[in-house]
C-alpha cells in the first residue's frame, strides 16, 4: 500500500520560512517524479515545484528564489524548504509521486499540510 505523508505545515509570520517533508512508503521514489502542489481557498490545486527520477527541477515563477525542492531517495522522502513567506502563500500543501512506466501512470497523493502565512 502506498503512501505519502506530509509533516511540517504550521503557522509563521510573513518573512518566515518553513520546512515541508514527505516520506513515502509502499513504493522506492527514486523512479518517481515527485512533487509539491498547494491548494488555497477557492483556487485550483498548482504545481510548485517538481524533482524528476532525471534530476531536474521546475519551479512555479511566484517561488523562484524562495522555496527550493531536494529529495533523499536512500530515505524515500522529499522536502520542500521555505524562505522569504509571503501570504500568498498559504495553502494546504500536497506532496505527488507520479511515474509513468510502459502500459499504465502511477499517480500518488499524501494528505496535505496546512501553511498558514500570516502576522
């Protein structure tokens, strides 16, 4: 069974940075593309940031210079450091492993965690 919990979400004032993290289980995230989406109230679910299998990685513009994506694949886990928050950037944030092998796409989601930016 597959799994992906987030931890690390909370509140901090504008300015503040956080540490977001997600540890797999159930699969090995080396051949995963992993990912970090947020979600705020009323808009549509983006992508922040992504780390390929290839070790490449995207950002979003409105983060570039502040968030920055890392991944340990001996411990199966992902980060997402935060620095410089601003309050748009609260949102619940979701971590992703996605994979796609010859004949089927193996997509993943964790819980969420809440970040709250906020004086």
């Amino acid at each position: 069974q597959v799994q992906l919990v987030e931890s690390g979400g909370g509140l901090v004032q504008p300015g503040g940075s956080l540490r977001l993290s997600c540890t797999a289980s159930g699969l090995r995230i080396n051949i995963y593309d992993m990912a970090w989406y947020r979600q705020a109230p009323g808009k549509q679910r983006e992508l922040v940031a992504d780390s390929t299998s290839g070790d490449t990685i995207n950002y979003v513009d409105s983060v570039k210079g502040r968030f920055t994506i890392s991944r340990d694949n001996a411990r199966n886990m992902v980060f997402l450091q935060m620095s410089s928050l601003k309050p748009e950037d609260t949102a619940v944030y979701y971590c992703n492993a996605h994979w796609t092998a010859v004949s089927k796409t193996y997509n993943y989601w964790g819980q969420g965690t809440q970040v709250t930016v906020s004086s």
